[in-house]
C-alpha cells in the first residue's frame, strides 16, 4: 500500500467515524442530495481500506461494499469530482458488479470530503438511468460536501472534549476519594478577623512558596490584571457580609510571568444569621484550558500557512460588519496559476508557493488587517479601520507587487503573482454581502485583468449575472441539442475553389433564431463549458463529413476552434478520436485553429505537444487572429503552425490604410520565408479580394465568398459554385 495512501486510511480511523450510528444531520445531508440531484440513491460514502462504509445512505439497502467495486474509489484515489454520465459505456466500470448486475447503476455523480489533504470518501449521487450532470450540480453537491466534512470534523471534537471532560471527572472523582488530590487545594477566610489560611497545593498553583503570610493585596496580586477589581469587590463584599459564593474561572499570573488558570468554588458558612466563614476549593485547570485554546485555535487556523480559515474569517467578518464598521474593507485574492505549479513542480512546491504568499501578506499588512486562507489558492484580508477606495487599491498593488519577488526554491525560481478583487463595507450590508461584492471583483478580475487589482462597482454585479445568465442559456442549449455548427467557405485564392470550411458555432434560441458565438461568448469563458462544447461540435463535424461523404461531395477539410480549456485536460485528441474513429473519418479531414490566447494561458508546453501528436496524424494547425495578439513572432518560431489567418481587422483597413496594407504585405512575406500558408480573414469586397491576390494570399475567407451557413446548404452551394466557376472559365471575359 502506497505511503500516502497508509496516512489517508489512518486519519480516515483517527477521525473516529467508521462504524458509527447513523446521525440525522448527516442523513438530511443525503436526503438533500437526493432531492437536489433528482436521483434515487445517495451517498456519504467512506472508503476504507477494502471497504466502503456508509455514513449515510438513501436509495440502497446494504451499509457497505466491497472497495473494489466502488464507484468512490477512483474519486478518493485522484481526490476529484467523478462524473459518469453512461457507466454501461465508460470502459472503467461497464464490467462492475452494480452495472452489469441486479443493481444497474448507469449515472454516478461523486465529490471527494476533503479536509485539507486528506480524503475520506465521496458524497455521490448515482441513478439506475443515464443523465446528464453540469457544473452548477456539481457545485451544490460539493457544497453539501463541505458541510458534511464539518460534521465530521465536529464529531471529532466533540469526542475529544467529551474525553477531556470525562477525564476531568476522573480527576475530580479521585478528589472527593482522596484527602488530597493533584492540583487541588482548599482555602478559607474568616469572616470576623479576615484572616486567610490557603492548602500547600494553592501555594504551590500560584507559584508562591508554602506558608507565605497571606493578605488581601498578595491575593488580589495572584491574579492577572483584568480580574484584579472584581476580587477585591468579592472580598470586600464577603468582609461586610454582602457577598455570596461564586463558581468560576479565573487566569493567574505567577511570580515568574506565566499563565495559568484556576476553577474556584466557594460559599459562605452562616452561623446564627451571620456570615463567618468563606471556604472553597481551587483547581489548576490550565491543562485543560489550554487544550481547549488549542482545539479552536485548530477549528480556526490554516494548518499549512498558519493563518485563519475560512470558519475564522466569516466569525471575524460578521463580527466587523456587526459593528457598523463603515470604513472596512475586504480584499479577496487569488494565486494565479498555482494548479499548473503543482502539476509541473509538484504540490510539495506548490504548498511552499502557498506558505510564502501568506508570509507575504502578513507581513504587508502588519498592524492594518488581519489576513486568512479560505482554502485551496484562496485568501482574505479584512481591514477593519480607516479605510477608503483609494486607499484599499494602493494597499492592493502594493500587495501584488510584494508577492511577486521572485522566490528561490530548490534550483527552481518562481514569481508568485495574484489576482485581487476588493469591496468596501457600506450602510446595511452584512457580512455576506461584503464577501460576495469582493467576490464579484476578484471574478470580474480573473476574467478580464488577471494579476492586477479591479474594485467593486454595482455594474460587476449585473455584468457578472449577464455572464452566468448566457452561461446557464448555453447550458441549456447543449443539453438540449441547440448548439450546432455553421460553416464558411475558405476559397482558393489561385482558381476560386472551395479548399475547406471553417466550423463556427451557433446557438439556436427556443424560438427558433439563430445566434453566432459573439452573443454567447461569455459564457464560453468557463473552462468547463468551453469543452463541452468542443465536444459537441467535434461530434457533429465528424457525423456531417459521413453525410456528405454518404451524398457524394468531396470536403477537403473542417476548421475548428478551439481553447485553452481544450488542452488543459490533455484529452483533446482522445475526443476527436471519438468522433472521427468510428465514423472512419480520417484526422486530415480536420485543421485545428487557436488563437495566440491559447499559447498565453500558462500551458504552452502543453499545448504545443498536442499540436505536435495532432499533426502527425494529418490534423493542420491554423494560427488564427493573427496580429491581434502580443507575441505572434515567437509562437511562429516555437509552435507548430501550418497555416496564419489574417484577422479581420487588417483586411477591412489596408485599402486606406497604409500601416495595415504594411502589416498584411509583411506577414505574407514572413509566411513565404515559413513556408506557411496564409488565409485572408473577413473579405467583403472585390477589391481586397484583388488586392490579396495580387499580393500572393493562399486562400480566403469572408462574406464576399459566402456567409456561414448550416450542414444542409453545403451541397447546393458547393454545386452552385461549381456551376458559376464552370461559367466564368467558359467565358472569362464575361466575367
């Protein structure tokens, strides 16, 4: 058994929820699940070495199975999301005993329950008929996840308190059975004369040696500075007779600085109405007192930066908001690329990466604002005093640039960078709505100014609720079948003819309308969605180059785009594969086109490897927009491209622009040293046409030649254009 995999099971039992009776908070958990998802069965599943046990269960009758039969497995091996929509199909599980047997599960959806590198199990879903899962019902049922790990984590401790207080019952037991008990002591004052008479044990508490004459000041003196005034009070209230017994605790302070606590009990004894004496006894508690300083101080720090959780930050922050604070300020930040940081560096690396950035932020914001790790590359700083608009975007780039020094790590050298979203308290918020403004920037950040700062304006919010609006509408759309694509023809610019198409994706609205991609391009700024749809639209080329194959026409080849989300999974050729294989369609059928974006996102590496594998397969690569982006020379230099695409913007200028005629002559030429081919985006007019021609463009493409359109119309343009092209050769002049 691997090393890691011998700490996972030994914290799983240190966790003390194995075999544990079932729990109703963790039984709603499920039941929610269940509703949420719309599924029959559900899950809090913990795997144990060849088991997996069930916390909690709705759906199944049996309260556990064999691990190797377990859909939760892989989900605690890899500690993500598992996601399978058709087991029947998925080559991993068709054979598995719940699938192929009486059981017939089909749909399995499963997040891990993390608590912090470690994985118990799986909160899942599962259902005996195949569905689809998106990322917003993965996002509730992680939610759930986490509120199951804290149920976990509150069991815990909730057993080691109970522990620690049957352990001081012990002691207290042993106590009354014994004449003297460790770190117990009695202590009484008489009432008419005030004299104190205190057991060797107190002495021996208090750090003063035994037998030292007592008075009211070398009392009061034990105790640290906050209890001093209600002593005295206390004494002096039991010295005239209105004082009455206490049970409490109190922190001392002994001749040689330490802390430490006491539990005193005491009363008064009357005799014949009057108060004569004060007696009680005096307990060490420190021990205890400081384990359950501890336990909180765990419930609420980060164990691996040191600095508050998630659970800290939200007390403190509904605590600040609480208080009106009206010039509080919240800052939210995010480490950028820390994921590809630990695939490639590895997490070792990456949790030093983590360490070293909230040093940082301590260490810039000492004495102004208390900083806290919510999880994963998450922080927070929480200013609570003077604090303006103007004031928190200087705090933030300053921020920014404090975390990027370079950082030096076993021979590798590493400038962390982050990406900063703020808010400022107003009149009326609570906490949630702070979080949830600063939140909306630090989004708005990443998506549109990734490593610098963006402040909260009301605008975000309907910006943002656009964006997840047009995200749900595409959603929809690929369940639905509404995504498909439109081609363009890519024309030859020596003879006219039709050397391939272009995919572009459209959306067809519930009405019936088609939009292109610019009405929904937000929402494809969402990894996720961005490679859904890939997918979708790799699996309707491939079944209209059958279609067209079936109807006779010859398409030379499909251009497709593609994103950074594309490569980031590394699974892009095994889903063309997909499409394509069974389809007999062979990979020279397809040109993939990125843009310069794809090769900025962090993952150049990546992305020119699998560009590489595509084109020994016949794929061609197309750099498209070209000229729009930062750093087009060098990804000509380093990448694999065959074909550059002109943007648009170039073409609709060089006619009366000289600065764009200059651009568009001197990529041509680059491309002529590359032996690249060059296609001529956005042509409208004969006469670009004409000018491209005469300036030696490969080919072209715009509306000049002819408009996307759906898989249908294909075949009567390509017969329509054979027959205007047949006519212009018959009589050229005519032309």
């Amino acid at each position: 058994m691997p090393l890691d995999e011998i700490c996972r099971i030994q914290a799983l039992h240190e966790a003390r929820i194995l075999d544990t009776p079932p729990s109703s908070e963790f039984d709603s958990i499920v039941e929610l699940a269940r509703c949420m998802s719309d599924c029959p069965i559900a899950l809090i599943s913990l795997v144990d070495t060849d088991r997996q046990w069930f916390k909690a269960k709705v759906g199944v009758a049996f309260g556990q199975a064999p691990r190797e039969h377990s859909f939760c497995g892989p989900v605690v091996e890899t500690a993500s999301a598992l996601i399978v929509e058709d087991a029947a199909r998925d080559a991993r599980f068709a054979s598995n005993i719940f699938v192929a047997g009486p059981s017939k599960v089909t749909f399995y959806a499963g997040v891990p329950l993390m608590e912090g590198e470690v994985c118990f199990g799986s909160l899942c879903v599962m259902d005996t008929k195949s569905r689809a899962f998106g990322e917003p019902d993965q996002t509730k049922l992680e939610r759930l996840a986490t509120v199951a790990v804290g149920l976990i984590r509150e069991q815990r401790q909730t057993l080691l308190l109970s522990e620690q207080r049957r352990e001081l019952e012990l002691k207290q037991a042993r106590f009354e059975q014994t004449e003297r008990s460790a770190k117990v002591g009695g202590f009484e004052m008489d009432l008419q004369t005030g004299a104190l008479v205190w057991s060797d044990q107190i002495y021996r508490t208090v750090g003063l040696p035994v037998g030292l004459p007592l008075t009211p000041d070398i009392v009061i003196g034990c105790y640290a500075p906050e209890e001093r005034e209600g002593v005295r009070t206390r004494i002096k209230n039991a010295l005239t007779g209105a004082g009455t017994g206490v049970d409490k605790e109190y922190r001392i302070i002994t001749p040689e600085g330490e802390d430490r606590w006491v539990h005193i009990v005491s009363d008064i004894e009357m005799i014949d109405g009057q108060p004569r004496r004060l007696f009680g006894i005096l307990q060490d508690v420190s021990e205890r007192v400081r384990y359950e300083r501890r336990l909180l101080k765990t419930a609420n720090t980060d164990s691996l930066t040191g600095l508050g959780n998630r659970t800290a930050f939200v007390a403190q922050l509904n605590a600040a908001t609480e208080k009106h604070a009206s010039s509080m300020g919240l800052l939210l930040i995010d480490v950028d690329h820390l994921k590809q940081i630990n695939d490639t560096l590895g997490h070792a690396l990456g949790d030093i990466v983590l360490k070293e950035v909230a040093a940082r932020l301590s260490e810039k914001i000492v004495r102004r604002g208390q900083a806290f790790r919510l999880g994963g590359d998450e922080f927070a700083v929480l200013i609570e005093d003077n604090m303006s608009a103007r004031r928190m975007a200087g705090l933030a780039r300053s921020i920014i640039e404090h975390v990027a020094r370079p950082l030096h790590v076993d021979g590798s050298t590493i400038i962390p960078k982050v990406t900063v979203g703020g808010a400022i308290f107003e009149a009326g918020m609570d906490g949630a709505s702070l979080s949830q403004n600063a939140d909306f920037a630090l989004y708005h950040a990443k998506e549109t100014r990734r490593g610098s700062y963006v402040q909260f304006e009301p605008c975000l919010r309907t910006r943002i609720s656009s964006r997840i609006e047009k995200t749900r509408e595409v959603e929809h759309a690929l369940v639905e079948g509404r995504l498909l694509p439109y081609y363009q023809p890519i024309i030859l610019s020596a003879n006219g003819d039709v050397i391939g198409f272009e995919a572009l994706v459209r959306m067809k609205r519930d009405d019936g309308s088609i939009v292109s991609a610019g009405d929904f391009h937000e929402a494809l700024d969402d990894p996720h969605l961005s490679h859904r749809v890939t997918s979708t639209m790799v699996a309707q080329i491939a079944a209209d180059l059958q279609r067209w194959s079936d109807q006779g026409l010859s398409i030379a080849r499909i251009g497709l785009n593609v994103s950074a989300a594309d490569f980031s999974r590394g699974d892009l050729e095994t889903r063309i594969s997909a499409a394509f294989g069974p389809r007999g369609i062979p990979f020279d059928r397809l040109t993939i086109e990125v843009t310069e974006s794809v090769f900025m996102q962090g993952v150049e590496e990546t992305v020119a490897g699998t560009l590489q594998r595509l084109r020994k397969r016949g794929v061609l690569v197309a750099l498209d927009d070209f000229g729009t982006g930062f750093a087009s020379l060098t990804h000509l230099r380093s990448l694999p491209v065959d074909i550059i695409k002109i943007d648009k913007s170039f073409i609709d200028m060089m006619a009366h622009d000289a600065s764009s005629l200059a651009i568009v002559e001197l990529v041509l030429d680059l491309a002529r040293k590359l032996k690249l081919k060059v296609t001529a985006e956005g042509v409208e007019q004969f006469g670009q046409a004409h000018s491209l021609l005469e300036l030696g463009c490969t080919s072209l493409q715009g509306y000049l030649f002819g408009k996307p359109m759906p898989q249908d119309k294909v075949k009567d343009f390509l017969e329509e254009r054979a027959l205007t092209l047949h006519a212009v050769s018959e009589n050229p002049v005519a032309a």
